[in-house]
C-alpha cells in the first residue's frame, strides 16, 4: 500500500510541475504579446509637417529604437552640423501611446522636458509616431515610420 501511495505521490508532482511549466510559458507568452512595442526597431521614414504641409521628407536618415523591460535606448546618426541625438530611460506603453521618460540624453536634447508622451499606430512589425509641437503660432508635427527588426 505504501509503494502506490509513494508512486501516487511521485504522479502528483510531476503533474503539477508540468502544469507550472505551462502556465510559466503561458505567462511569458502573455506578458509578450501584452507589450508589442518591445523590440529593436528601425527608423525607414521621417516627415515633419508645418500647419499641416509637408516641408521635410526623409528615408534615408539612420535611426534605431530599443524597448526592452521598460527601458528605452534610441540613436541617430550626427547631422551634418554635429549635433547629436540619443536618449535613454524608461518607458511605458498604453493606449497606443508611448511614455518616454528620458534620463540620459545628449546635450541637445536637454531641456526642462524629459517625459515625452508619443501617441502611435501600431501594426505587424511596424508603427508610427507622432510628436506635435508648436513654435511661432506654427504646428509642427515629426512623423516617425518604424519597421521591427527583432
């Protein structure tokens, strides 16, 4: 009677190990599709409007973003006068919008703003933001094209 007892016992837990082992790898699953921004992606086109007309057109610049963990990185390239853009911190992502909250960056992006709340459509391996500002009674508005690299 012990013996069955003891094999029982042994099934038991087997089971239940099998059954955390899944729910583990469910939860993993889950908690990736729940963040799809997070990734590295590619910059493949820019524009920035002014009042609604194009005025700047760009595929050819160079840049990256990384959403990892709640932690952003993103680089381009230097322009030609020098300077340079990057940041770095955290991020949060909800409604189709991004929350960057920069805390290293390079000089030029150093203001008294460093949370930055991005609104974007997000697709298949790909999204786009849009980042709004104005300067001089002017709407500016960058638009950002992102393909997913990993």
């Amino acid at each position: 009677m012990k013996k069955k007892t003891t094999i029982k016992n042994q099934t038991l837990v087997i089971l239940l190990l099998i059954g955390i082992c899944i729910s583990c790898k469910t939860t993993s699953t889950i908690s990736k599709n729940m963040d799809p921004i997070q990734g590295v992606w590619k910059l493949n086109a820019f524009y920035t409007l002014a009042n609604g007309d194009t005025i700047v057109t760009k595929t050819d610049k160079v840049q990256h973003k990384i959403y990892l963990n709640g932690h952003v990185i993103w680089n381009t390239d230097p322009e030609p006068n020098g300077n340079e853009w990057h940041g770095y911190g955290t991020y949060t992502y909800e409604n189709n919008t991004i929350t960057e909250e920069l805390t290293s960056m390079s000089k030029s992006m150093i203001s008294n703003v460093n949370a930055y709340i991005i609104p974007i459509e997000i697709g298949l391996n790909r999204y786009k933001q849009v980042n709004t500002y104005t300067r001089n009674d002017t709407i500016f508005k960058n638009i950002e094209v992102y393909k997913k690299l990993d």
